[in-house]
C-alpha cells in the first residue's frame, strides 16, 4: 500500500502554502500543526514535491453518537458513540488546484483509515466542511450530512475497508 504523503515533516516551509479560499487552513499548517504533533492531538501528512508543500490533510480520533446518524447508517449499529476518524483538514495549494490531487489525498487518507482499521475498530469518517461548496465535494465522496449540522458528514468505512481489502488480497 504506497502513500504519496509524507508525515508532518518542520524542516518544509509551510509559510508559503496558500490554499487560496480558507485563511484558517493556510494559518493552521503554517503555526499549528507542528504543536499538534507534539501533543498527540492530531497527524497531519503532506504531499510535498520539490521541496514545496502542494497540500496536506490532518486527521484525529472522533467518536460518533447514533443521533448524527442518517437512518441508513444507523441500522445495526450499537446505541452508544461509535469509533471514527476524523478528517479534521485538508487542503491543496491553489497552484495545484483543479488537477486532481485533492482526490489523491482523500485516496491517500482513506489508505491510512484502512490501515488503521486493522488494529483498531473505525466505524466512521467523519469530516466538518468548512463551508457549503466543500460540503458539496464531500457528498460527491458518498459522505452524509449528519443529522442537525448539515456541514458535518459522515461515511460508513465498511465499504472503503471492504474493497480495499479486495484490492490487497488481488
């Protein structure tokens, strides 16, 4: 299972990414996300090409209750909060933008859930759109808007570690 992103990595200048739309992820990657590391708050993994950092997303460990749930994915699960991950960020610098590498790293991203899935149990990605347009994206990506907060998805990983296990086992 090959990844394109490499862990938080402070020697790469971080100060120059721009994703262009959000300030708050340019800010976070540039002052943040190395005190995060530290603490154990969250991972984040960036894809970095020639020495400049193009994008990045970060992850942590959610929990999900049964009342954010749609009905579809509330079925035959149990009535306490539930494992997830959450894609807390994720971003790609404006120079790259429309070329398909945010999709790289949701592919990157979902790689590292699976891996993770098979040590500990993950029943869900969870991801807080910062507005209605990433919302939007993430619904193309099979996420459902939780139930009460229309800007906080939520995708069932079964059929992720489903068809990535076929793909490991082919």
């Amino acid at each position: 299972m090959d990844f394109i992103t490499i862990d938080f990595d402070k020697s790469i200048d971080r100060t120059v990414f721009n994703c262009g739309v959000h300030p708050a992820l340019n800010a976070y990657i540039a002052q943040n996300a190395g005190q995060d590391e530290k603490r154990n708050v969250s991972r984040t993994f960036m894809y970095v090409q020639d020495g400049q950092l193009l994008g990045y997303y970060t992850l942590a460990n959610a929990s999900v209750a049964l009342d954010e749930l749609s009905e579809e994915q509330a079925k035959k699960m149990p009535r306490y909060p539930m494992p997830a991950v959450l894609l807390s960020r994720l971003a790609v610098d404006r120079t790259c933008q429309g070329q398909g590498l945010g999709k790289r790293l949701m592919a990157d991203f979902l790689r590292r859930v699976y891996a993770v899935s098979k040590h500990s149990g993950v029943a869900f990605i969870v991801v807080d759109a910062k507005d209605q347009e990433a919302a939007d994206y993430y619904k193309g990506l099979l996420f459902v808007p939780s139930k009460g907060n229309p800007l906080r998805l939520v995708l069932s990983t079964a059929t992720i570690i489903q068809g990535l296990r076929a793909q490991e086992k082919a």
